[in-house]
C-alpha cells in the first residue's frame, strides 16, 4: 500500500482497487453504482436509469440503526463523506467496527466526529477533518482494518430523518502489519468545582499513538475560561504526567486568550458564539499528525478548566466540556463508557 499514509509515494503505482459506497451503490461492488430503476415520483424519472435515482437514505427512521457500509478486507478506508439536517448531529451515533470485533473502535454522536459539536454547524478547514459549506462533512482519517470493516449509524432521536447522504470511499488491499486501528471516543461532564478537571479518555490499554482532540466548550459563567492545562499520563504515570501543556489556548495553537476563531490544517478555534439569552460555546480541535503521542501500554488523557479569581489568581469553573479523542492502536481495545442518552447530550 504505496501511499498509506497521505501525500508519501502518491505517485508510486499499486496494486489496490479503489471502491466506494453511497446511496447509488449500498455494496460499493464494481460496475453496481447508479443501477436503480426509477419510479413516477423519482427525481430522475423523466432520464431513465443512471441519473440520480437513490443519491441518499430517504427515510431513516426514529431509534433504528442503519449499517452505511459492510466491506470485507483487507483494506483502508480514505475517506467519508456526510451531509445531514444539523438536529441530527447529537441524536445520531456514528460507530466503526474492525475485523468482526463486538465492541466498537469509534463511537461518537454525528457532528461531535467531524468537529461539529453543541449541534451547530461550523466550517473545518484542517487536513483529517473538513466540514464545507453547507454542512458538508468530510474524514481523510485512514482507518486500515483486516478482515472486515463496518459502519453504522444509530439515530436514536425521536424525527425521521428524510434524507441522510453519504460517501465511504475506501481502497482493498493489504494492510501493512505495523498498521494500528483507528478509534474515537466521545465523553460530556460537567467539571467538579473542587478539582475542576475534563477526562478526554481514559482505560486505554495496549500499544499505539494519540492523533487528536475535539472540545465543545460550554461556559457555564463569564470570563476567560482557558487557562487549563491538558495532560498525558502513559504508561505507569500515577500522579504526575509525562506530557503536560501550558493551558487550554497554548494546547490548540493560540495565545493570550484567543480574541479570534481559526481553523488551519492541524489546530483551529472555529466556533465561537454567544447568543443572547444563551452561555458562551466554544470549539476547539489538535490534530497530533506531525507529533503523535506515543504509549506502550496505557494512556489517559485530561484537562483542566481553570479562569481568574479578581485577585489574579487562577478559579476553578464548572464548565460543560464534551470532547472526542482519535487515536491509533492495537487490538482488542478496552470498552468504552456507556454514552449518555440523548437528552443529555443536547446542548444547553
């Protein structure tokens, strides 16, 4: 597999076949894409077949689960595409299986993946995540797996979702044995007042490298909210980390409390806004793609959240974080927490 990983060897001919499923083609068989036989109401019926006849989902329905892709391996997903009705983003669940494995790799509500959280829309500009206008969803992370790789998409709100669109572009051929998964974690809580402080992942067991973080950062009082800083305890860390940053707008890029958005190709502050009425809500995104952090055995990954007192000294706050970690490793991974159930996923 030439170019595994991104721009290396791209001019390097392979012996890979390239493969893509969507509305138009459920299997991503070759030659099976655009075969749907139209009807009175279609949108192509006055063209015939081959005109866009099943470019999406039309109706998926309230609390099901719908498997957008079933690849048999060896093999890369390249990338995903998705564009869906921003109420979806906190109801529907995204989860990715490796290789006939129980218990999910990724599991993540819609938009958080794809660094959209507190359900509205944002723009991305970043290299492994996209997010275009209006609402186009896009994944460059490459997610090898063996045997075989599932998708699946749980909406567990109470709507019909009318029309879902999706691309899952992917490539089959072998798989480098040094090639770890991909997986994603998405957890929400309030901070403690008495050690106010974000678990972004935690339980990670086996060998592998941490490639990313996504906060949706509620405030939940006013002032400058990120002098908090994230820590990496790996690999028999106790009290202390072996990785510990400067604060919260250091982690991702920025300085002196921010005073814009930004997104470039590996750390942006996209989102912020401040309706009236409502608490200020914050998006942050790291993408550790030229600087891994790299465990043998565990990790577990924090941050504080931390403003000022009026006397210059730091204030713990009781802020509502939600976040997504991305990270490679090797299998069987640990379970995850339990997702909390809809209503408590939605914004405040």
């Amino acid at each position: 597999m030439s170019s595994f990983f991104g721009m290396n060897g791209i001019a390097l001919l392979g012996n890979g076949k390239s493969r893509s499923i969507c509305g138009e083609n459920r299997t991503g068989e070759p030659g099976k894409g655009a075969m749907a036989i139209p009807t009175e109401n279609s949108w192509g019926s006055m063209l015939g077949q081959g005109w866009k006849i099943s470019p999406c989902l039309f109706d998926v329905p309230a609390h099901s689960n719908t498997v957008l892709a079933d690849i048999e391996g060896p093999g890369v997903i390249r990338h995903i595409w998705i564009t869906v009705d921003p109420k979806f983003y906190r109801d529907c669940i995204l989860r990715m299986f490796w290789d006939g494995e129980d218990s999910p790799s990724v599991e993540v509500p819609l938009g958080d993946f794809f660094c959209n959280g507190h359900a509205l829309r944002c723009n991305i500009n970043s290299i492994p995540i996209a997010v275009n206008p209006s609402g186009g969803f896009n994944s460059f992370w490459p997610m090898p797996f063996r045997k075989s790789a599932r998708i699946e998409l749980e909406n567990q709100g109470k709507n019909v979702i009318n029309q879902f669109y999706y691309q899952v572009n992917y490539e089959l051929d072998e798989v480098p044995d040094n090639a770890a998964y991909f997986h994603a974690q998405w957890r929400r809580a309030v901070t403690p007042i008495e050690a106010p402080q974000h678990v972004i992942l935690d339980g990670v067991k086996g060998k592998g490298h941490y490639v990313g973080t996504y906060l949706a950062w509620t405030q939940l009082s006013d002032g400058w909210w990120g002098e908090g800083e994230i820590k990496f305890f790996m690999d028999g860390d106790k009290e202390f980390p072996t990785i510990c940053g400067t604060g919260t707008e250091d982690y991702f890029g920025g300085a002196w409390g921010f005073e814009d958005t930004f997104s470039t190709a590996f750390l942006g502050y996209p989102l912020w806004v401040r309706e009236p009425g409502q608490v200020p809500k914050h998006g942050l995104y790291r993408w550790h793609i030229p600087d891994p952090i790299r465990f043998e055995k565990e990790l577990k990954v924090t941050i504080q959240a931390l403003g000022w007192w009026p006397n210059g000294k730091f204030q713990p706050l009781q802020d509502d974080i939600a976040s997504v970690a991305y990270w490679y490793q090797t299998e069987p991974h640990a379970s995850f927490p339990e997702l909390l159930p809809v209503h408590l996923r939605w914004p405040r």
